[in-house]
C-alpha cells in the first residue's frame, strides 16, 4: 500500500476525501472549533450592523479649508513629536 493510499483511510480500505466527511470530522471532533467559528461570525456580523451607525456618528462638522489644513497641521506636528 502506498503512503498516497494511506492518508484518507480507515483501517485497510482506502477511502476518498469528500466534503461531508471532512465536515463530520471536524464536527465530532471538534465542538470547540464549532463554538469559536459560531462566536466569531455573530461578532463579525454584529460588527457590520453597526458600522453604519458610526460612519453616520463621525460625520465632520462643516469649516473652512483655511481652519481645516490649521487643525490638521496641528495634529500631524504633535503626532510627529516637532
């Protein structure tokens, strides 16, 4: 028997990789996986609910360009340390 042959098998009888196999594996394998994966899309989709919340909270408020290159020379020196 080859190596090749010897990857996907159960006891002597080669099988092939399969998506639904692979995903029992993991599944019974694995129910930890299955909660972080779980958790870690309801955070991301909770997260997309509200960027448009705070896109809409940051809107800039309405100046001139003069007092706006002023404020942001400002900000840029500081965060420079000059």
């Amino acid at each position: 028997m080859h190596a090749r042959e010897k990857l996907g098998s159960i006891g002597n009888t080669p099988e092939r990789a399969n998506l639904f196999g692979d995903t029992w594996i993991l599944v019974s394998e694995r129910p930890v996986r299955i909660g972080i994966g779980v958790l870690v899309t309801l955070w991301i989709s909770w997260r997309h609910l509200l960027v448009p919340a705070l896109v809409l909270d940051f809107v800039p408020p309405a100046m001139s360009a003069l007092q706006f290159w002023r404020e942001i020379s400002a900000v840029a020196c500081c965060q420079l340390g000059f």
